[in-house]
C-alpha cells in the first residue's frame, strides 16, 4: 500500500475503489495479526493493559471496516 495518498477530493471514483479495496485488505491483515497475537498470549496466560488496549483497537478497527463498506457502496452508486 503507498503511502501517502492523493486527497480524497482530487482521486477519481475508480482510485477511491482502488484505495478502499487496498485499505481494506491491509486492515484485515493487520487485524489477524493482532488477533493471532492476542490468542498467543492468551494460550500462555499472559494478559496484560498492552493486551487490552490491543483488543480495544481490534474493536475500532472492525467499525473502521465497516465504515470503508459503507464508503465503498456510496462511491459505487454515485453518491
């Protein structure tokens, strides 16, 4: 993913589908491991504020997921 990107109000429908593709996939990816990072600790009774402020991210990040969702169908019918 390239960094940074072109202000939202200068990319073309086709770059913001792109970006919220690319963004998306990044998230998910970035989730598991953050959740496989979690479940390690968790398997060897460790569970620490780090931990939690980690699975209180995973929760933003899961609405930042949908929020891309709902970008992407406003962008896809135009709005």
């Amino acid at each position: 993913m390239a960094y940074p990107r072109k202000p939202f109000a200068d990319m073309s429908v086709d770059e913001i589908q792109v970006w919220l593709k690319q963004t998306r996939e990044y998230l998910q990816q970035k989730m598991q491991r953050e959740q496989a990072y979690l479940d390690r600790r968790g398997a060897q009774g460790i569970r620490t504020p780090t931990d939690e402020v980690y699975q209180r991210d995973l929760e933003l990040e899961a609405d930042l997921l949908r929020f891309l969702d709902e970008l992407e169908q406003n962008v896809s019918s135009g709005l």
